[in-house]
C-alpha cells in the first residue's frame, strides 16, 4: 500500500534535526464510516510519480 504523506525537515541552531511526517486523510467510504471519522489517502502505483513531481500546470487535474 502507498500512502500520500508529506514530510518535513525541521532545523534549529544548537538543536538536533526534527524530521515529521504525516499521513494525508480524507473523510472515509461508507464501509469505514462506521468505525472511523477520517481515511488515509492510498495512492495508485501508476500515481506515484504524479504525486512525488507534480506538473505544475495540471494542479488541478490531479
């Protein structure tokens, strides 16, 4: 399973690096509804590299 997440690098002088994470959710399918308010957003293997280097002029077709 491939997840939509986003990272970042957190950098502070005489501190130690903070790297964070999290996963992109959305409201749930029905089925999940049930148990759970949000979903993690799965990505398509044919996605991935849309996802990790969008065209920046076909934001909004993705």
């Amino acid at each position: 399973m491939l997840v939509a997440c986003l990272w970042s690098r957190w950098q502070s002088k005489d501190e130690p690096d903070l790297l964070s994470i999290a996963a992109i959710t959305d409201e749930p399918p029905t089925e999940i509804a049930a148990g759970h308010d949000r979903c993690i957003i799965s990505i398509q293997p044919s996605q991935v590299d849309a996802w990790l280097d969008p065209d920046a002029g076909e934001l909004a077709a993705q």
